[in-house]
C-alpha cells in the first residue's frame, strides 16, 4: 500500500509565505500608491499615510486565517497571503485614482446601510471559510475521510 499523505509547510513557512511577505508586498503597494499621488493639495496623502498605520497590522491580524489551513506548496500559501491585500490595494487605487468609482466608495461608507457590511463581508470571507472548515473538521468523527490527501 502506497503512502498518499502530503507533507505539509512548517509552521515557520506558514507565517513568513502567508503574513509577513504578503503585509511587505501591501506595504511596498501603499508606497507605490503614496509617491503615485501628484500633491494635488488634498489630503489624499496624509490620510493614505494614516491610514497605512493602522492597516497594515489590522492585515497581520486579518491575514491570520492562512494559518490553520494545510498548504503543501510555498506558491498557494503566498497566493492565498495575497488575496486580501490585493482587494485592499484594488479598493484603495480606485479611491484614489477612479474618478466616478470614488464617489460610489464614499457614498457607500457615508451611509453605513448594505454596502459598507457588504464590504466587510466580503473582505472577510476567507477567515470565515477557514473557521466553518475547522470547525465541520473537527466535529467529523475518527477514520472519516477529509479529502486531504491525493490518493
């Protein structure tokens, strides 16, 4: 009988592939974003700049769902790292730089009504999915199939 078991990664490339290069890249992003703003006079620099220092370890914190999820290659790790500041940065290049978009972003947080728990929901979705998915795999009884492995 063949052994179909997948080595999973460390706990030490869990969180440096899952939360720290991923909070570097949406770090060198909020740069990019910053020195891409052409000082306009408003205060659209400063409050990326503020806002940057509460984001970012709101995202350590918001990115820990990779943690309890078991990844078998470095890639799927860091793409999945990646997949919250990505609609972060999305989100805040068309607040900076989307003209019409911008105006919809703000309406949607002036009234805090459907859109801005939309918003959260959908920013949240992955750490959701990785709770429901431990929770219904721990509540599975013994010798049950999980359909980890390969085989």
């Amino acid at each position: 009988m063949q052994d179909c078991t997948v080595p999973a990664l460390s706990g030490f490339a869990k969180l440096s592939y899952g939360l720290v290069l991923p909070v570097l890249v949406l770090f060198l992003c909020q740069v990019a974003l910053l020195l891409s703003l052409s000082g306009s006079g408003s205060w659209d620099g400063m409050g990326l700049v503020l806002a940057t220092l509460f984001i970012l370890p709101g995202m350590l914190l918001a990115n820990c769902w990779v943690l309890p999820w078991r990844w078998t290659t470095r890639g799927q790790l860091f793409a999945a790292g990646l997949a919250l500041p990505a609609v972060l940065v999305l989100a805040e290049f068309l607040w900076l730089h989307g003209g019409p978009v911008r105006r919809l972003i703000n309406a949607a947080f002036v009234a805090p009504f459907l859109w801005v728990w939309l918003f959260f929901l959908l920013l949240f979705v992955p750490l959701i999915a990785s709770l429901v998915y431990a929770a219904r795999r721990r509540s599975r009884p013994a010798g049950r199939d999980t359909g980890d492995t390969p085989c």
